[in-house]
C-alpha cells in the first residue's frame, strides 16, 4: 500500500530544473515561493511554536539550492548567508530543521513547490506542459541507506520528460511499486490527455483501465518475464512486411542504430484483447557497435493506448526513449550531486522529505 509521498529531495531538483538563478532568488521570488508554502499545514503543537513551518520549509529549500546537504549545513546556511527574506530573530536550530522535516506533510510540501515552479516557468515563457501531449514517466528508486522497520525506503516519481520536472513523489511500503503508480498520479493533478510512459512492472491491466478512466494514456513496455504470453504474443506478430522507422546516432565510442515498428489494432480482435485499451502495438530494435567492434542487440515491445492518428512511429520512439531521462534527470542527480543513496536518516518523515547527505 502507498505510503506518504517524498517531497523536499526531489522538490529542490526540480527546483534547480526550473532555471533558480545561481545568485539565489530575488525578494519577489522568495515571497512567491512563502506564499506558495503558506498551504502547508503545520504538523507542530502551537504552544512554543517560534518558527512559522513556511519559514522554516523556505530556508531548507533555499539551502539545499545553495548546496547544502545535511541538518547541520542548513542550519549554518540560514545563520550565515544573505537572505533576501528570513524570520526576525534568531534563525531556526539544526534540531529545529530535523523536528520540521520529519513531521511535515510531503503531500503539501510537493504540490506547493509544483505550483511555485509552474508558475516561475510560466513567468519566464515556458511551461511544464509544452505544447502537445505532456508525458509523464513514472519509475522507483530505492534508497539503499534509509531503512526503516518495513525494510529500506523505496520511491516512485512522476517526472516530466519535457520540462524535467518532478510532478509528483511517493514512498512505498514494502516496496510494492506497483501499487504507487496510481497514488503519484493523484498528486500530479489533471490527467486527462496525460500521456504515461512506465517500464515493465508497470504494464498492468489494472493500471491500464486506472488511466483510462481518467482520460489518461499510457506507453508501456513489455517484458518476458513480467508478461510471458502478452510478450510472446507481441513477438508473433508478422513484424517483417511491417514498414519501420530508423535513426541512427554515432558518439561516446559507439555507434547506434534504432529502428521502431509499430501496429494498429484497429479492426483486429484478436490484438485489441492482448492488452485492455491498446490501441497500437510496436517492436524496438537497439543495435549498438563499439569502437573495439563488439556489437550487442536488444529487442524491446512496446503496448499503447494511443492511436496512429494520436502519435507517430517516431514519437511514439522518443517516448519510450525518454522514459530513461528520469534515470539521468532525476536518480542519477541524487546519487551522485545529493549523495542521497547515502543518507542513513530513519525518523518519522525524514527518509523522504529530508535532503540527503553522506554526512547524516
């Protein structure tokens, strides 16, 4: 079952997505992103309440803007730097932080950033959802230093290819991502025209019909050992007097080449009830040569919602492809920019709305 979803470590990537100066923000800026945090509710007893939670939260985040990645960092941030908006008085303790961050809503904290970054990127000219379909790809992570009594913290994100912006964060327990798609969907908002691209644990009839009933579409791909018929059966097709597309691409000491197939099922019963709402269907071909010659091949299929009058073979391509720019915009930054794969905190919330850090 779902758990809480994450918010501040992925939030201040976002954040840092959304093109945050490298002077730090403005006055304007920092009273827009108070108001925005003015939602989050405050998870604290009243009496002896010194910190408002927004002014807390607005410091954490702007410290982790500036690099900072443990408690202690933060801290020493908030009483030293430059601040263009702080509280009166003496600034919050490193306990102050961690009591704050462990108990917050992550909920709260993620949709007021969503909403402080849309509208940064708006005012600039851009948008989380460019023009066309706005794809959405959702995948998990596991924090492999964070446990807690269920086992190690795992979780799922909701990452927009475009804008390369996290939407939406969950934690799961036990690890059963399978469950949290649907949850860090919730927290996105609108899913009506959404397209969602996921990888092969995720291609479920369930989710299939969840995604659909909200106007949703889906781009999933197959695997063997996840669903051996629906493979098998994808893999039968008459592939060879399919025409196909293919680029392509020469770096990094290797040559590779990408070529995409792609099927309707419109009028063929029998490919209509492989998969609930398929509407195509599409085998990917990766050919890769490296520069000592040695050359490595991957056969990838592909079910989809959409139809040939939605997306075409090329970007139906790019879609799949850039289900993996979560691996490079989003994990791979928190691992190694955030060390969070070292994090070792375990209390309350922290695990998921903390900043991560080789030092905790």
């Amino acid at each position: 079952m779902p758990a809480l979803p994450s918010s501040l470590t992925a939030l201040a990537v976002a954040v840092s997505d959304g093109e945050v100066p490298p002077d730090g923000l403005s006055l304007r800026e920092s009273v827009q992103l108070l108001t925005a945090l003015a939602g989050v509710p405050d998870p604290r007893e009243r009496r002896g309440v010194r910190y408002s939670v927004q002014s807390v939260l607005l410091l954490a985040i702007g410290a982790v803007m500036a690099g900072k990645t443990s408690l202690v960092a933060i801290a020493g941030w908030a009483a030293r730097a430059d601040h263009q908006l702080v509280p009166i008085g003496r600034r919050p303790s490193t306990s102050t932080f961690g009591r704050v961050l462990a108990a917050v809503d992550p909920i709260a904290v993620q949709r007021a950033i969503d909403r402080w970054t849309a509208a940064r990127l708006a005012d600039a000219g851009s948008s989380p959802s460019p023009a066309g379909a706005e794809v959405m790809a959702v995948d998990g992570k596991v924090l492999r230093g964070a446990r807690t009594a269920d086992g190690q913290v795992k979780l799922v994100a909701a990452y927009d290819q475009q804008a390369g912006l996290v939407r939406g964060q969950m934690a799961v327990q036990a690890g059963d991502e399978i469950a949290a798609l649907p949850a860090v969907l919730d927290t996105v908002g609108e899913l009506h025209g959404l397209v969602v691209t996921a990888d092969a644990l995720h291609c479920q009839d369930s989710h299939a019909h969840w995604l659909a009933a909200r106007g949703a579409h889906y781009v999933f791909t197959v695997m063997k050992r996840t669903r051996p018929k629906l493979h098998a059966a994808l893999a039968a097709q008459p592939w060879g007097s399919v025409p196909g597309v293919k680029t392509v691409e020469v770096g990094h000491g290797r040559r590779e080449s990408r070529s995409i197939k792609v099927l309707a099922t419109d009028g063929q019963p029998a490919l209509q009830a492989l998969f609930p709402h398929a509407a195509q269907i599409a085998k990917i071909v990766r050919v890769r040569t490296r520069g000592d010659g040695k050359r490595s091949q991957e056969t990838v299929y592909i079910v989809t919602s959409l139809t040939h009058r939605q997306d075409s073979a090329g970007q139906l391509a790019g879609w799949v492809r850039g289900q993996w720019t979560i691996e490079n915009g989003l994990h791979w930054v928190r691992d190694v920019t955030l060390s969070e794969d070292a994090c070792q905190v375990r209390t309350g919330h922290a695990p998921t709305t903390s900043p991560p850090s080789a030092a905790w």
